[in-house]
C-alpha cells in the first residue's frame, strides 16, 4: 500500500493504493458452531481464546449492522448467539452447496486503546434433512427393444445438507435378479447424476412393467434416506429411438450474457416418419433446480437459452441432461449431457461497506459525532473488496473531502480494510458537517473499469447523547379509497441508542391533517375517516419519535399513504373554452394548439383519448396527447375562424367521456401588397395653374390593402419626381402643392407615388402620377381631357416646353464652362511666363560691368541734357557742378538696383584716392576700402573716364585726321589704340567690377 497526504489551507488528501491478493485475509481466530445450537449458546470467549490483556473497563462491541448477524459479545469477552441457526433458513439457504460462513469485526475499547479483531465462525451442518425426490413415483417408458448397456436418466434426489451428510449413494430396493442397475455419475459441478443400468435384454410377453425403488442415502450420523418408485413401463418399439448428433456438448460462455441469450442449439435424428420424427426436446429428470432456474430448453428446436443472469462467482459450471422423445405411440427417449462453462467478465465493482462502531449514530452513511470527540476515535471499519479474479479483481482507493479531520488506516495484515477514526481539529462552528467520498476503481481493462463511490456524510453535534433513528427515512403504505374509520394502515418503529428514558420513545404526528392517528407507543398508524382518493391521491405527514431525556431529541420520518383509485370520475377540459391562432398559408400537418383534460381516476380509468366530433377536412387531433394539427393550408381572406368540437374519453369501463368548444382563428399575414385603385394608368395626368398658393389641392390617391391589422393600413410617400419639392403627399393619400408655385415652374412633373403598408416585413407597391403646371387661367385641377378641350393642349406642349425652357436655363453654364476653360489656359500660360522670367531674373541678378560702349555714350549729353551742337563734350574744367550724365538703358536699370544688388550682394571696393587714376596706378587689395557709397565712386571713375577718353579723341583726331575711316566707329579699337597702359581709368574700372563679382 502506498500513501500520499498533503495539507493545502485547511484541506487534507490522503490517497490509498491498494494491491490486492488473491489470497484471503487471515483471521484473528476461527470457530466452528453446528447449526441449531440453542440461543445465547457460547460461541467462544475472546478475552481467553486470544490472550487479551485487558482493563476492567474495555467495552466490546461487533462493527456492522447487528440486524444482519446472529451473534452478540459481551463486555466480559463472550461471543454468543442471539438466535438459533437453522443452515437451512436464511444467511446460506439460497447456496447451500457454499460454505456458511460469518466474518465479524469485534470493536475493542480499552481506555484509549482500541482494537479490532477478525472472528470467522463456520456454520457446521447437521444431519437435520432427509433426501428428498420431486417425485414419490414416475415413469419412464422403454422399448422391449432396447440394447443392454443403455442407461436411462433417472430423478436425482435433493438434501439441504452438505458435506457428509448430503447425498452419498444411490440404490434400487431390487435389481430383478441382476436385470437393472444403478451408475451415479459426479459431474463437475458438484451434483451427481443417477442413471437406470439396463443390464439383460426386455421381453413385453414376459412383463410389461417394473417397480423399481430408487433409494438416496447421505453418510451422515445418523444416516438419513429417501425413496421414490420407478414405474418402468416396457413398450413396443416403434422401430428408431432419436439420437443426439453427439453424446456430449460443452459450450463457455461469458457471466454477463443477457437473459435470453442462445447458449447452444441441440440437434436429434430420428429416421422415423410422421409423429415417430418429430422430436420434442426437455430436461431430463436428474437436473437440478439451479440449473432450471438458470437456463431453458425450447422443446421443438432444441435450443438453450438463459432466463436468468449468470454469475461466474456463484456459479462457474451447469451440468444437465437434455432429453430428446418422439411424439409417436412407445417412443424411446434419447439423451445428451450438456456442461456450459461461465467464464469471468469484470461485471462486478468493487465493494466498499462501512462496518460502524456502535457508538456512533447513524442512519445510513449519515453519521453524527460530538464536537469534542477524542483524536483517534474509531468510527468504522471500511472494508473493500471485488468479487473478480485477477486484475479485475484488484482496484486503487482514495479518500477525500476531510478538510484533514479524519483519517483512513490500513491494516498491513489486512489489506482490504481500514480503520476510519477521527482526527483533530473538529470544531462543529466551523464546519458542521463533512462529505467524506470514498472512491474504487478496479485495474480491469481501460475501456471496461468498474468504479464505485461511497458518500459518507458526517454531522457533527453539540450535545452528548444520542436522537432516535427510524430504520426509514421515508416510509411509503397503501390503503383503498372510501375505507372504514379506524382502518390500520400500518407501523412505523423507531430506534435509539441510548438507554433507560433516552430510549423510550414517544410517537406523534405531524402535519396529519386530522386524517390520521397514531399510537404512542407502537407507532401503529389508523385512519380517522373516509378518504376519497380524488380529493387526495396521496396523503404525507411525518412521524416524529422523542425520547424521555433531558433535554429531550427527536426524529422524524416521512410517510406518505397512497390511495387505491376507483373509477368514479368523468373527465374535464382544463379550460371551458379554447381559442388558438394558425397564420394562413401555413403547411399541412402545422401545429395549431393543445387541449388538455384530466381524469381524477388513474390507471385505465385514467387514461384518455382525444377525438373530433364529426369529420373534419381542415383539422385532425392527436388522439393521446390533444394536439391539433392542420391538413391543409389556411387562407385568412376565405374565413377568419373556425369551430370544432373536441370529445374526450377515458378506457374505462363504460367509458366517460366530455367535450369543449375549440375556436380556431386564421391568423393574418403580410402576403398581399396594397392595391392602387387611383390613380390609373389611363387617369393619371393632371393640369395645374402656375399660380397654384400652397396646399392647393390636386387629387386623392385612393390605395388598401385586403390584409387585416396593420398589415392592412397603407402609408403614402412620393418617391420620385418631385422637381423643386413642389409637392407633397398627406397620410390620408391626398397630393398637394407643398408651396406656393411660380411660373417659371410650369411643366411636367412625372411623379412616382409609393404605398407601403405598416408591417413589420413590409409589402408596397408604385404608380405614376403626372402632374402638369400650366401657366394658363384657371382654378381646378384638370383632367387630360378637360385642359386639352379648354386650351387645346397637350402634356407634349408642356414636355417641350421644358426641354427647351431647360435648354436655355443651360446657357449660363456654358458660358461660365468655356470662360473657365479660357482662365485655366491663361494660367498655364501665365505660370510658363511667369518661370521664364523667374530664370531671366535669375540672370540678371548677376550682374556684369556695363559695356565700355555703355559707359563712354554716358558722357556724351551736354549740359541740362541737350547735345552740344558740334557734338563736343564740354569739359568739367569749365563747369561749376556738371549735369547728369545721360544713361544708356543697361546703365539706368543699373542704377535702379540697390548698391548691394547692383555689385552682386559684395562691399565694393575702392581706391585709397583718386589719385590712383591720375597717377595710373594699379589699385591693390591693400590699399582698398570698403564702402557702401557706391554710386558716388562709380560716378567719380565714370567722370575721370570721359575727361581721359574725350583728350584721348581729341589728340587723336589731331595726329589722325582720318582714324575714322577704314576702321569703323569701334569704340573698342579706339580703347585699344589710345590705351596708354594698366593705369588708364577705363582698365581701373574693369578692374573695379572685375573684383567686385
């Protein structure tokens, strides 16, 4: 055994394995007690036979239900018996053949010390039972031909004793001078078969018939004996007797057959015809009463069946004879031996049974315990056990739900059984009461496990004695209806295990509701008056049992009485009226209700069926449970209700029978869309006037619906058409102007009217609706026909005069489309413009040194701006504050730029003095300065270049009067040839602009 345990809070697990053997547990001490010994006969003393040391106040006490043995023990050690034992009568009377046996747990108390000690007691046999034949006399028919040697089955005797003093031997009172014979067979089941041994030949003309006395004798002492008389009858023969295909059969079958199953299928041959070849199949007479009660022979096929569950632990072999007679005149009997092996199944769950203490209180496996009882205190012994062999026959147990309270001991010379004792730590405030589970599962096959639970429920008390217990929680009599007052129904008896007043016991009754009394002492229960079933089928009250202690407990048990019917009642419709509901177009065979009648009577009287009064081809009903069905679909437009008639009756004898009104309403469904009455298709135009105010009034669409409820209630909407939201449409159909109208609204309007109805899964339906307004005099919507005979017009006028008021209405928007097409291609040109010149300026921005050309034409203007008249540049030696030069357009736009941008964003350098030009010499970077007046030395080197280049024109022109021709007017071959080195004021001037990029 192995033990796991743990503590989780307050939960305590202990989980058992348990290996079992096939060996049996020892015994502490064994006795053997022959039957019918005297009662409180001494069985043995305990105290003595096992050498106990015990103290004067050790208690013994047998674990278990007392009910079940025959035995008691004293305090003194003494085991006894508290009847007499008849082996024949009770514990072992349904198998004799077994050994009666009782195992006994005996409780030791000895102050804390507490033991429990195994006492087997072998019920012995006396020879108390004579051998008994079924029969006193029968006979058995045999042909005159019949061959010497055969043996005829023969009635075997039965004796209820066992072991020596059971059947020992049979014989015939006669053999006829050696004729007969008698062979007893011992068959592997444990019974014996006696056969008639046909030892000489028969002759009919010499005698017809023998009385043979069969004898059974046991070997008991005395030895006791049993007769029956075998009229053996010689027949003619009637040629062939039928003869089994073979002598002997043996077939293995599993225990857990069902009842009924086909064990084996025998088979005679009789070469006769007629009657002499048919054969009737039957036991033969040396088969005994188990086997009958087990199995069955089908007497035309020859077919074993079971009419009883096997059982291999109680019965592992049958041995029988089967007997096979022709149905004709002298027919000769045929016989077979059958042996059926019942082979083992895991059929049976382990077993776990609770063997009690005495002490504790308990009804079932509800047990109470003091609060303050003793750690170790012995509440039971649990013993487990499997009644299959090998693996089937062994199983695991675990034990949980004792919070660590409780405790499960195994006993190591034991292995099936464990002490079941109290541990600490129970507190009845803290927990009340405790669900102990006990689980088993044999190690059979996987798929085939048998398992058994074992729920102990623990209450724990407070008070220090114990409350009577009924040997029933609930107690269930009968009694008839209308009885006579004072009828005894029957006896309730409660227990207590205390003693002297505590177990006296005091009945009364609860909640009896004055039918009912009982007597105080006994528990016997009598009627007060008459009852009659169908005002109370059943009567429950309880039975309360207290004790005479201080303070005084109580039981109680249930008792329910059931009254035995009589058929006095007719029966009624639960309702006077019915009324159901089926929606139209639904299928045949449709569900529409139930009605319901009950019978106070039960049984037949009770039972009830179900009919239409008349014939029906709308409505069938179901003759047991009241349900009605359609047969054909329903049209709620056809007919909106129909009645029946519906008749119940009851099986009684005459029957009774009632009936009721079933209203069967058809109810309606959205399956019809609204019809459209008007407008029509052929008058459906309508003219208006231009000056038509709001609300004016136009027509009445008139729609319905032939569906009821809001199925049926139609709602108007328009839902297409409505230029300008020029209309409207009221919830009683009527078309209105929904504003006021103005001319320029004249024209056709192809309205698209919509009427839905108000279901859920809505049904609509569309018409069209022309309205036309007309800027013409009149007052009164008008028809087609009335506005074409007053202003001789037609819809198409109006068609076309919408197209073409449209078309000009369209104008506007071609203009605003190509003026912005227009835009949208001066934008494109305007942004590639626009980027060109970004790039120009880009250009531009960098800037260069104005053309020599540029700068010298600069000079060329005379004062106040005119030109001298000999085209002379007039000298600045002669003027006080010279005029401003006039500028070449580079020079200007030049000019206009800021000083920054004009010199490309760089401080412009200039020369130390302007002595730089007079003198010629280069500028260098040293003796430059930076300044932002830029244009006052630019001026300062342009008037210095035009006072150089006007002497250099004019020496020129001295020295060459005719350096103009042939060479053009270049201002740059003129810059060359009077360039008089690096320091000419035009070279100081590219050099300026030159540093300043």
């Amino acid at each position: 055994m192995t033990m796991f345990s743990w503590t989780s809070g307050s939960v305590f697990f202990i989980i058992f394995k348990l290996f079992l053997c096939t060996s049996k547990a020892q015994h502490d001490i064994v006795y053997d007690l022959y039957e019918e010994e005297p009662d409180l006969y001494i069985v043995g003393n305990l105290v003595e036979n096992l050498g106990l040391q015990l103290g004067s106040g050790a208690a013994f006490s047998i674990l278990g239900d007392l009910d079940s043995v025959p035995f008691a023990v004293n305090n003194d050690g003494e085991l006894y018996t508290t009847e007499v034992i008849d082996r024949e009568v009770g514990k072992c009377s349904e198998y004799l053949d077994d050994d009666c046996q009782y195992n006994l747990r005996i409780l030791i108390k000895d102050g804390s010390n507490i033991q429990v000690k195994r006492v087997l007691i072998r019920l012995n046999d006396t020879n108390d039972n004579n051998p008994i034949f079924f029969y006193n006399q029968y006979q058995i028919d045999v042909s005159e031909s019949v061959a010497v040697g055969t043996e005829i089955p023969m009635e075997s005797a039965v004796d209820e004793d066992v072991g020596v003093n059971d059947i020992d031997t049979y014989s015939l009172d006669s053999t006829y001078n050696g004729m007969f014979g008698v062979v007893v067979t011992d068959t592997v089941d444990g019974a014996k078969t006696v056969h008639l041994k046909i030892n000489q030949a028969l002759d009919r003309e010499t005698r017809d018939q023998y009385n043979i006395v069969l004898r059974a004798s046991d070997n008991g002492t005395p030895k006791r004996e049993g007769t029956t008389v075998v009229v053996l009858k010689i027949v003619d023969s009637n040629d062939n007797s039928p003869q089994f295909t073979e002598p002997e059969y043996r077939k293995s079958v599993p225990e857990d057959v069902p009842v009924g199953y086909e064990i084996l299928n025998l088979h005679a041959e009789d070469t006769d015809e007629g009657d002499n070849a048919q054969i009737e199949y039957t036991f033969g007479n040396s088969v005994t009463s188990i086997v009958k009660e087990h199995f069955e022979v089908d007497p035309d096929d020859g077919v074993i069946r079971t009419i009883k569950n096997l059982d291999h632990e109680r019965n592992d072999v049958f041995v029988m004879i089967i007997e096979a007679k022709d149905k004709g005149q002298n027919s000769i009997s045929g016989f077979a031996t059958v042996t059926i092996d019942v082979t083992d199944v895991n059929d049976n769950a382990p077993v776990l049974e609770v063997s009690y203490s005495a002490d504790i209180d308990r009804e079932g496996n509800t047990i109470q315990i003091l609060e303050s009882i003793n750690v170790g205190t012995f509440i039971g012994l649990l013993l487990a056990s499997d009644a299959d062999s090998g693996e089937n026959g062994q199983f695991d147990i675990s034990f949980d739900g004792t919070y660590g309270h409780f405790n499960l001991i195994a006993d190591p010379s034991a292995p099936k059984e464990f002490a079941f004792t109290a541990g600490s730590g129970i507190d009845r405030e803290k927990i009340p009461e405790y669900n102990l589970t006990i689980i088993a599962q044999d190690k059979g096959n996987e798929n085939n496990r048998k398992t058994t639970v074992l729920q102990i429920n623990i209450i724990v008390n407070d008070v220090n004695d114990f409350t009577p217990y009924f040997t029933s929680p609930v107690n269930r009599f009968v009694m008839p209806e209308h009885n006579d007052p004072g009828y005894l129904v029957d006896t309730v008896i409660a227990s207590d295990n205390d003693e002297g007043l505590n177990a006296e016991i005091i009945y009364t009754l609860e909640k009896a509701d004055g039918y009912f009394q009982i007597d105080p002492s006994s528990g016997e229960i009598t009627a007060i008056q008459s009852i009659d079933r169908e005002s109370s089928a059943s009567l429950s009250f309880y039975v309360s049992a207290c004790d005479k202690g201080t303070p005084q407990l109580c039981n109680t048990t249930s008792v329910i009485v059931e009254i035995l019917d009589k058929n006095d009642k007719q029966p009624y419709f639960l309702q006077q009226k019915y009324s159901f509901e089926i929606q139209e177009n639904k299928a045949a065979q449709t569900l529409i209700g139930r009605v319901t009648a009950t019978d106070e009577d039960v049984g037949v009287n009770g039972e009830l069926r179900y009919t239409l009064s008349g014939s029906s081809d709308n409505f069938i009903i179901n003759s047991s449970t009241g349900k009605i069905y359609s047969k054909r679909p329903f049209d709620h437009e056809e007919k909106k209700m129909y009645r029946l008639t519906v008749v119940v009756s009851d099986a009684g004898i005459p029957a009774k029978t009632n009936q009721v009104i079933v209203e069967i309403i058809i109810k309606d469904i959205n399956d019809n869309a609204p019809f459209i009455a008007f407008p029509t298709p052929n008058n459906d135009t309508f003219f208006i006037p231009a000056t038509a105010p709001s609300d004016f009034w136009i027509i009445n669409v008139i729609a319905f619906d032939i569906d009821d409820g809001r199925n049926g209630l139609v709602e108007y909407s328009i839902k297409d058409g409505n230029k300008n939201d020029a209309f409207k449409i009221l919830s009683n159909g009527t078309v209105m102007t929904k504003r006021d109208l103005i001319k320029d609204w004249q024209g056709v309007y192809d309205l698209k009217i919509n009427v839905t109805d108000k279901a859920l899964q809505k049904k609509s339906n569309v018409t069209d609706l022309t309205i036309v307004i007309a800027n013409k005099e009149f007052s009164e919507p008008l028809r087609l026909s009335e506005f074409y005979r007053r202003f001789n017009l037609s819809v198409q006028y109006y068609r076309d005069l919408s197209r073409s008021t449209n078309d000009e209405a369209n104008w506007p928007y071609i203009v605003v489309i190509a003026l912005g097409g227009v835009a949208f291609i001066l934008f494109i040109i305007f942004c590639v413009l626009l980027a060109r010149c970004h790039r120009k300026d880009k250009m531009e921005h960098t800037y260069k040194v104005p053309k020599e050309e540029e700068l010298f034409q600069a000079g060329k203007v005379s004062v106040d701006g005119k030109k001298d008249p000999n085209n002379q540049l007039v000298s600045p030696a002669h003027e006080t504050n010279p005029a401003p030069y006039a500028q070449s357009k580079n020079i200007m736009k030049w000019k206009m730029q800021s000083p920054d941008a004009r010199l490309g964003n760089k401080q412009m350098m200039t020369f130390s003095s302007n002595s730089d030009l007079n003198t010629g010499s280069n500028p260098s970077l040293a003796s430059t300065r930076n300044t932002h007046e830029a244009d006052a030395e630019v001026q300062r080197l342009l008037y210095k270049l035009k006072i150089n280049d006007t002497d250099s024109m004019s020496s020129n022109s001295e020295m060459d009067p005719s350096s103009d021709s042939g060479h053009g007017d270049s201002e740059h071959d003129a810059y060359s040839r009077h360039d008089v080195g690096r320091n000419h004021p035009r070279n100081a001037l590219k050099n300026y602009f030159v540093l300043r990029q």
